[in-house]
C-alpha cells in the first residue's frame, strides 16, 4: 500500500483514487498492530471525502481501541510506532467465527439440527406436482433452504460459457454514491446474463420463480461469479441498509427482498457460504441453490443475514446469483405493520 502511495504520487496521470490508497493503506496498518497511524490516515481520508461510511465507521473503532488501553511500543527497527495491547487483548468474535465457519470447526447445536427438515415442495404449482423440488433446511430464523438438483449440467455449462467472455473484476456498490467500485474484500469475476441470450438463462430465471413464490420480473440479471484460488467476498448483507438511500436507486425496484444463489461447481476445498451472526456453513455442491429473504415483511433488513464467500483453497468455485426485489412482490410476500426487534434490523 506504501509503495502504491509512492508511485502514484510520481503518476501525472493518476490510476487510482488517492482514497481508495488511504483506506487500505488504514487497514493494513491496524492489521499490523500501529492503530495511531490507522487512525492518522483515516481522518486524512475523511479529510478528502467527509461521507466516507466506512471510514467513519472505521475512525469510530480505532479511537475506541486507542481508549481501551493500547500503548506506542517502538518497533524493533526503532523508527515505527507499534500499538499493542499486552494484558488487554482484544479479539475480533465476528471474525473469528467468520474464519472458523470457513475451516469448518463450527456445527449447529443438536437442539437446532433436530428441528430442521427435508420435503418435497410444490408451491401449488401444477407442473411440480410431477417433479417437486427437494428442499433441505439448513437454518431456522432467519430460514435458510437448499433445493437440490435446480439446474442441470447442460445449463451450467451454457452460464459458464455465456459469461467468461464477459467476466470483468466484481465490484461492490459505494453506498452513499451508489456506484460500483473494485474492493479488496471481493476477489473474484463477475458478468451479467440476459434472459434473452439462451434459452437456458431464461429456464434457469422461471425456475426461480418456482422455487421462490416470487415474481422475477423486477429482478437482477442473472450474475455469474467464478472464484479463483483464494478468491472471497468478506462478510456483507446483500440488501441495502437503511442509511444507504442511494443503494439499487437507479433501478426503481426497491430493495433485494430475497436473494437465491446457484452452486455451478463442487469445490476441493474451501469456498463455503458462511453466515458469521447465526454460525451457518453452506457448501458448494453442483446443481444445488440456497435461498434466504434479506428482509422482513416489514421492509427491515434483517442483520442475521450477513454472509461471506470463504476463500477458495483448491479448485475452482462457479456460482450465480438472482437477486429478487421488493417491486412486484405485493401480493405474492405481503407486507406487515408488525416490525421485528430493533436487535435484529440494520
């Protein structure tokens, strides 16, 4: 990150946003233990772009840290400052049950795994009468389901093939500008599908429909993501929250109400779902799609539903995503007066 400083500060055609430097450049000093520097880069970048949201909410937590007891120690080559907390550790929980779900060292209590349940569902549906979809639960509230064999090997092979010439770095959406922006904690690459383009995309797409209850008409594209060796996407919430009112605007269809993720690819190793709050691992089994809604009926995003890519470790993981929104679902997903804890809503 230094040395990114220091080259484009030499660059008369800048490459790079100045900002973007500094918030990594914060981050990857914390991580080293010197929080005051941290901390002294954040508010330059503050600086430069006063409605950074993570960077306040990052200035917010070095300042807490500073307070907690953490004191200068000289590093060994006597010119950095080095913040430590002997006797006072403090450990990061969300991130630890984020990398400990990703190795695989967390399960659900027996009391949960006891109620959760394998069906075949119809959803009223004529046509599944004859071919119902298998569902597994993997989770009770928020609810989270696997339906098993929702898409076919001639149907991955056509996405995959569809989208590697348009595969391009994902990006993740700044959420006071609303735009897309490249992050370092999403590496992977993405492209968009329309349901014109193959038949397949648009079987896959009435598919979801049937899956879900819900109408796809107001949905995204479909989005098509290959993770390479030590490709993720850290812990984040697919919908937008409440302070982000720029999030989705331009597409005038409301927040994503549900989100439903296809598994295109087994993974040797790595590459699970992981929703970090609820401590929940989902993993990649080919043809398989987890669904889980994003918010309340009220409206509310529910907070449980914060999720992470884990890295790749060996092979190679193909997923693809439809996100559904609130537009269209009135009366398909209703919504209600009652509103969920505050504890639960973000």
């Amino acid at each position: 990150m230094r040395e990114a400083d220091e080259r484009l500060s030499r660059e008369q055609n800048k490459t790079v946003d100045k900002g973007e430097i500094l918030e990594y450049l914060a981050f990857s000093t914390y991580k080293e233990g010197n929080i005051n520097l941290a901390l002294d880069l954040t508010n330059k970048l503050l600086e430069m772009v006063p409605t950074h949201e993570r960077a306040k909410g990052n200035k917010v937590y070095y300042e807490e840290e500073i307070q907690k007891g953490s004191y200068k120690k000289k590093g060994d080559d006597e010119t950095d400052d080095i913040i430590t907390n002997e006797g006072h550790d403090t450990p990061n929980p969300d991130r630890e049950r984020y990398e400990a779900l990703c190795r695989g060292e967390l399960t659900l209590p027996d009391e949960l795994v006891s109620k959760l349940k394998c069906r075949y569902v119809t959803n009223n549906n004529p046509y599944l009468l004859i071919a119902p979809f298998k569902v597994e639960q993997a989770h009770i509230s928020p609810d989270l389901f696997i339906f098993h064999d929702v898409m076919s090997d001639a149907e991955i092979k056509t996405i995959k093939t569809l989208a590697t010439p348009k595969f391009r770095r994902a990006t993740v959406q700044n959420s006071v500008t609303g735009q897309l922006e490249i992050a370092q904690y999403r590496i992977s690459k993405s492209a968009w599908l329309e349901e014109d383009e193959h038949e397949h995309v648009a079987a896959v797409n009435k598919r979801v429909e049937d899956m879900t209850g819900l109408a796809v008409a107001t949905a995204e594209q479909l989005q098509v993501v290959n993770y390479g060796i030590g490709g993720h996407y850290e812990p984040h919430f697919d919908f937008s929250r409440k302070d982000e009112v720029n999030s989705f605007k331009s597409l005038g269809t409301g927040n994503r109400i549900a989100t439903v993720l296809f598994y295109m690819s087994d993974v040797e190793q790595g590459g699970a779902t992981v929703f970090p709050v609820i401590g929940t691992a989902l993993w990649p089994k080919k043809g398989t799609a987890a669904f889980w809604y994003n918010l309340f009926p009220s409206g509310d995003g529910d907070r449980l539903t914060r999720h992470a890519a884990c890295p790749v470790l060996a092979g190679s993981k193909w997923v693809s995503n439809k996100w559904i929104h609130e537009r269209g679902q009135e009366f398909l997903r209703p919504c209600t007066l009652e509103r969920p804890p505050d504890d639960l809503t973000i």
